[in-house]
C-alpha cells in the first residue's frame, strides 16, 4: 500500500500498517471508504456528483431555450417580412392599376368622337336629361370699368340660360363647365366661388353646375371675361355621359352677339 503520510509503497501485512519510512501508521480502507474519503477530503463527496449533474442540466436547459428563443425571434422576423412584402406589393398593383385605368380612361375621351350641334338664341335643346335655353348676352359693369373688379384689357360677359330637367339628384343633371370661343382663342367659365362677388355687386343670378339637380327649373347666368374689343363669341356646352360625365356626347356650339349694356339697377342702388 503507499503511505497517507509520506507517500512511500510498502507492504501492509509484513509492516502491520506502520510505514517503515516515516512510522505512520495506515489503515487499510476499502475502495468505498476511500472513495468517501477523497470526496471529503476535496469536493464534500457525493454533493459534488449532484452539482456536477444539475449545472448540467442547467445549462442544457438553458441552451435549449436560447434555441427555441432564436428559433422563435427568426420565425417572427420572416413573417413581418413576408407581410410587408405582401402589404407593399398590393399597393404597388393598385397603385399602378389605378394609374393604368386612369390613362386608358383618358385615352379613351382624347380619341373618342363628339357630335357637334349648333344652335341660336332662344332656341330650346335637348341636353342630357334637361332642355337648355341660351337667351342672350351683355356685358355686366360696362359703365363701370374703374371699379377694381374687372380685369385691365377684358371685361364681363354674363350669358343669360334657361333650364328644365326632371328634378332629380343625378349626372346626367349636372352642367359641366362652359367655355366660349374668341378669334382662335378660349375662355373658360369663371367658377361660381369666383363669381359670387360679381352676382352680389352687379345684381346678376348664376346659372350652377348642379342647378338642376334636385330643382325642374332655374333661370341664371354664365359669367366669363372676354376680349375688350369683342362684340361676338361662341358659347360652347359639352354634353357629356358615363361615370363622373368622363366622356363628351355633344357639344353645342350657340352662337351669340352681345347686346346693349343692361341697366343695372342693384349696382346703382348700392353705389
């Protein structure tokens, strides 16, 4: 046996367990005594086994969750990604569909054809689901071209219109804007959020878009600025159909000269 002491190999039986070398004396343990020995001796025995084994599990169970973790975090990254690639794809297609339809509606109006009527003064048309009457035109404010209302070089047309229609809420009761012809030249009609200073100064009445939308009569005027010098015009209305009135049917072309200056008995009063 080696000696616990010195460490020195001798023989148990021969030296009785007294070490010829330092004259310690050993006992003989058995394998499972000094087993427990040495546990006790270095790492408090068998607790260390259970240590050992639980750290172990420890840190497997540990490293299994940050698998499942990661697992977890790269599922949800590709997801959101997938979703957003779906997300923005479908608006790039409806987006692009909408621009496709919007340039083929427009190609669809440039190319289409229109019918052209022309008409006189106070001659009655059919026009979509109303009949329209233009009577007459004069200038509006003649006498009072200093006022600064009226624009340096033009001055104001008033055209005087008639209409009848069913009385219904629909397109085919809406007046698209007019314009009128000049010496090659086009005026478009002064929109009625502009016009509304000239109806209250001048005493006029107008003539709206949706005037006959939900009214069987209404009597009113188009206003329009025009060349100084100008004595004739054409007035021209688009008779139009389809969804939001996209595509022109006729237009109606009337031509008129202007009258005398109107007495204008609002204007006088106010000034």
């Amino acid at each position: 046996m080696k000696c616990f002491n010195c460490g020195k190999k001798f023989d148990y039986e021969k030296y009785y367990g007294i070490c010829p070398k330092c004259g310690c004396f050993n006992k003989e343990e058995t394998a499972q005594e000094q087993h427990q020995r040495y546990h006790d001796e270095y790492d408090n025995g068998y607790q260390h086994s259970e240590q050992v084994h639980t750290v172990s599990s420890y840190v497997q169970v540990r490293e299994t969750k940050k698998i499942s973790s990661r697992g977890s975090t790269i599922f949800l990254i590709v997801s959101i990604l997938i979703f957003l690639t779906v997300v923005f794809g479908l608006t790039a297609f409806a987006f692009l569909y909408s621009q496709g339809q919007e340039k083929s509606l427009q190609r669809e109006v440039v190319e289409s054809e229109a019918d052209h009527r022309t008409h006189t003064t106070g001659e009655s048309f059919s026009f979509q689901a109303m009949t329209l009457t233009v009577e007459e035109a004069w200038v509006v404010g003649e006498g009072y071209k200093t006022d600064e209302g009226l624009a340096k070089g033009k001055k104001l047309v008033a055209v005087r219109l008639l209409g009848e229609s069913d009385g219904e809420w629909s397109d085919e009761n809406e007046l698209s804007d007019a314009y009128i012809r000049h010496d090659g030249f086009c005026y478009l009609q002064i929109p009625s959020y502009e016009a509304f200073d000239y109806e209250e100064l001048y005493g006029i009445e107008l003539f709206g878009k949706y005037a006959l939308c939900g009214a069987r009569e209404c009597e009113g005027c188009l206003v329009f600025w025009l060349d100084e010098d100008a004595e004739e015009f054409t007035l021209c209305l688009e008779e139009r159909e389809g969804e939001n009135l996209a595509f022109i049917r006729t237009i109606h072309s009337i031509e008129i000269k202007l009258e005398e200056e109107k007495a204008d008995e609002s204007y006088g009063e106010g000034n």
